[in-house]
C-alpha cells in the first residue's frame, strides 16, 4: 500500500505541470539568448531555482500555469532558469564565463524562487524575489513588456495601475 501511495505521488507531479511555453530552451549563453529574445522582439528573465524550493514548485505549477501568464508571457518573454547552486558554466552579456552560482551571487540571489528581468541591452530592469501570484506577475510582465520601467519604477506603477 505504501509502495502504491509513492507511485501516485510520483505519477501525479510528474505530469501534473504542462511545460512552461516561454521558458527557453537555453545552453546557458546569456548574450545568444538575450540576442535571440531581442530579434524576436522579446524580453529575457533569469528564474532562479535551486532543487526542492516549495515557492519554485508553486511558481510552477500555479503562476506559470495560469492561462493569462502563458498567453503574455510567451508573446513577450523569454525566461532561462538557473540553479543557485549550480556548477553549470553560464556565458554572462559581455561574454564573460561564470558558473550558475557565481551568477546567482552577482545578483545577490539568497532565497529562490527570485527573478531578474533585463531590457534588450542586458541591463537589469527588475529584480524581484519570492512567489508571485498570477495577478502580481501579469503586472511585472506589462510593466516590462509595454516600457513602463522607462518611466517610472516598479512601485509607482503598481500604485498607478492601482488606483484605476
């Protein structure tokens, strides 16, 4: 019985998430990506993981599956997960070569899930940790996507947004 109740729990998360459509397939080349996403007329995120993080499961399996977030997200990101304790060489914006870990650390990473979002020069727009409901990530995404980080920080315009 217990052998039985380990198989259903292995079964039902194993196929419970649908693959995440903007995730980018990516051999962790930051500027071939951020190339790509740019000539596509997208934008790159950086998901930061690390095994067993209970908030990149909910991400997962609730945020990234919310219709909406696919929907917007997959016509307007690209988004490359990196483990923050990963050995896994990464090929940095201006070239340079650092592991999954020494890149977390270049972005302060301490906790996961944590998401860094980045404008098509390579330059960090937003950095932003923890889980992020369907609604809160919906609005990061438009603030990125239609250029309002041009104009105002991120918390103005969540008071703005807000207040309609």
């Amino acid at each position: 019985m217990r052998v039985l109740k380990i198989l259903l729990f292995i079964i039902f998360f194993s196929f419970g998430v649908e693959a995440v459509p903007f995730e980018k397939i990516s051999f962790l080349n930051l500027k071939e990506d951020l190339e790509e996403a740019k000539k596509e007329g997208k934008y790159l995120f950086i998901m930061f993981e690390q095994e067993e993080c209970p908030f990149c499961d909910k991400m997962k399996r609730v945020t990234f599956q919310d219709p909406r977030v696919r929907e917007y997200f997959t016509k307007h990101f690209y988004m490359v997960r990196i483990d923050i304790k990963g050995s896994n060489p990464v090929v940095y914006f201006d070239g340079t070569e650092m592991t999954e870990k020494e890149l977390a650390h270049k972005f302060r990473v301490r906790a996961t899930p944590h998401f860094v979002f980045f404008d098509h020069e390579g330059k960090k727009i937003l950095s932003i940790p923890g889980y992020i409901p369907p609604e809160e990530f919906l609005l990061i995404g438009k603030y990125v996507a239609e250029g309002y980080y041009k104009k105002m920080s991120y918390f103005k315009f969540k008071r703005m947004i807000k207040k309609d």
